[in-house]
C-alpha cells in the first residue's frame, strides 16, 4: 500500500517565518525547522517550528507559544492542545531556558511557534481551537523542537565563548602596550612587537561572521574571518549555512568551494599562519533587506574555532541519505509510467477498449438504424 502524495500540503517555509518573527518579536536569534512530511492514519502532514530569543523578551515570565494549524492561529484552550503538549515534553533546561521540575513551559526570554499542515487536522472540538492528541504527530513536533533548541544552545554557548574571549583580548590589548611602554622608557630601547606575544598569551582561533545588505546590486552578504592567534599554522575547512531555495542562489562566491548539502557550503582553508587571518565572502540574490540575519559556522580540522560548531560528520552523511531519497523519489514521480499512461488512456477514451466499443456503438446509434449481430 502506498503513503498518499505530500506535495498538496501548504508550508509556511523557513524564511517567512523568520522574517514574521522578526518582524513582530524584537529578538537577536532565530532558529527554524521543518521536518520531512510524514503519514498519520492515511492523511499527510508536515510540522514546522520557529523560536526567537533575546532582545526585547521578558526573560522571568514563560515564553510566549505561538501555534498554527493549515496557516491559521489556534486563540484559545493552549492547555488543551497537542502543539503545547509536545513543547512540555521537551527538556529545555539543556538548551538554555528554565523549566521548574523539567516538565511544563519553559520560561525566558524567547518565543516558539509551532505550525501543523495537514489535509485533515485532527482537533478537539467542532470549534477547532486545539489540535488533539496523536503519538506519530507529537514525536514529529517533538523533533522539530528538539532541532531549534539545540540551535539555542548552540547560540548562547558561542555568545559565551565570544565574550570571554573578547574581554580577554581587550584587556591584553590594554595592558601589555602600557607595560611594553613603560619598560621601554626606563630602558632606553625601542618598544617590541606585540604580535607574537598576544599569539601566545592568547591561543586561540577565532571566528566572526557579519550579514550585511548591498543597497546598489540588492544582494545579501556574508563575511567570515577566522583569526589564528596560536604558535603554529592551522588548516580547515569552514562550513556556513545558506537559506537555499528555488528563488534564492549563490551570486558572488570568490573562494569557490563546494557543496555539503542543501544550503550548506564550504570552504577549504589550507594555511592560516599565526598571528594571521582569512576572510571568506560571499553573497545570495533573492532576498530582500532583512530577510538574513542570522548563520550558523561550522568547521573540520584539529583544535577548535571560539564562534563556530564542529560538524556532526553522522549528522551531515543522515543530510545527504535523506537528500539523496528525496531526489530518487521525484525522479520516479516524474518518470511516466506506461501502464497507468495505458489505464488514462483507456479510462479517457472508451473506444481504445473492445469490451466497450460494442456498448459504445450500440449507445451512440441513432433510432432508425437497426443492430445487425
């Protein structure tokens, strides 16, 4: 028995909702996830889910859940609701939020929004205000969740990292010209180069991106530096995502590099030498003003980068099978199929089928004519 086709389910895509999140919820990051469609009691349906953090949230009361159904916002009976039970499941202390007793809503300064689509929406009542319980629904919601808040704690423990390590720098870059001077001036000599000496005291490769928008040529941009400040030269491979799409491509993409997966691009960093740096820029048409504002960095090789994730190689090879399936499967659907080409034809066209081509004619013949056996 085949699963029904999943191509007539309506999406809000990961871009609109960042940007209706954004837009509405003054946040400093957002994280999306959209899980593959999926088949419950013979109906399709798809999960999507957003969550914003940071900015103008109130960090002590619970975060604000905002659910969807088909596009359309569910106001009342939030208890009630599977969209809010699957959020309650999840264990969001791990990923930076506080949830007294590690069950119910969390709270902190964040929002999460959670949109089902389905062809047929199971809800609780005839007044259609919460969706009603279904195991293969709230694991897929689960999931999704799970995704946007390992992208939290991804966030906030690359904010962490930036900030000590940039007040760290600061107050190098502070003393040492300061006692360099002095010493100098009881001396007599002139004063050192501080470079090295920050290499040392620091030991650390650092990464940076910036997002940017090109007014004049309606371009996204994106620069990454990666600074090495250790004793010896390193080499890598970085990794960024991308909102890739159908309307959105790769325009401008000096260092070349190569493709991970869908909306995941890298670049190969052979030798960065100590106390220098590489910057890798690239940029998207098919957005507009805003519609970026947030990437995660990724990286291969030995020793860690502060601001970028080392990549899940098991996670990345599951990205690609599941890619490659997706691929095999629209190119079966798009094949065509001579026997059911046949049965088309058949069921269009009466005549093509002898057992109906005597009916056929004895239908279609007029009164005065005579059936001769």
């Amino acid at each position: 028995v085949l699963n029904p086709p999943t191509d007539c389910l309506s999406p809000i895509e990961d871009l609109l909702i960042k940007k209706g999140l954004s837009k509405a919820i003054d946040s400093r990051f957002a994280s999306t996830a959209t899980r593959e469609p999926q088949v419950t009691q013979g109906n399709p349906f798809q999960v999507e889910v957003g969550l914003v953090f940071g900015g103008d949230l109130n960090s002590d009361s619970p975060i604000e859940i905002l659910r969807f159904a088909n596009r359309v916002p569910l106001m009342y009976q939030q208890g009630g609701c599977l969209l809010t039970k699957a959020l309650e499941s999840v264990d969001w202390k791990r990923y930076g939020l506080e949830q007294p007793g590690g069950r119910g809503i969390p709270k902190g300064p964040a929002a999460v929004l959670v949109h089902l689509a389905s062809t047929n929406v199971q809800f609780t009542s005839e007044a259609k205000e919460a969706v009603a319980a279904n195991e293969e629904v709230l694991e897929e919601i689960r999931r999704a969740l799970l995704e946007v808040g390992r992208g939290l704690k991804n966030h906030l423990k690359k904010s962490s990292q930036r900030k000590k390590a940039q007040e760290k720098f600061e107050l190098i870059n502070v003393i040492l010209p300061e006692i360099s001077k002095k010493s100098s001036q009881l001396l007599g000599r002139e004063e050192p180069d501080l470079a090295p000496v920050i290499t040392q005291i620091m030991n650390a490769v650092f990464c940076e991106e910036e997002l940017g928008w090109d007014k004049e040529r309606k371009l996204a941009t994106c620069e990454i530096t990666v600074f090495n400040y250790t004793a010896r030269a390193r080499a890598y491979t970085i990794l960024a995502k991308w909102p890739e799409s159908d309307s959105v491509a790769m325009k401008e993409n000096p260092m070349g590099g190569r493709k991970e997966a869908h909306g995941l691009w890298a670049w190969r960093l052979d030798t960065l030498n100590p106390g220098a740096s590489a910057t890798i820029s690239f940029s998207l048409s098919g957005l507009g003003r805003g519609d970026w504002g947030d990437t995660d960095i990724f990286f291969r090789g030995n020793g860690d980068i502060i601001g970028a994730t080392k990549i899940d190689e098991k996670l990345l090879e599951e990205l690609r099978n599941r890619e490659a399936l997706r691929a095999a499967e629209e190119e079966v659907r798009s094949k065509d199929d001579p026997v059911i080409d046949g049965l088309a034809e058949r069921a269009e066209d009466p005549l093509q089928d002898p057992a109906r081509e005597k009916i056929f004619d004895m239908g279609s013949l007029a009164p005065d004519q005579e059936v001769v056996e």
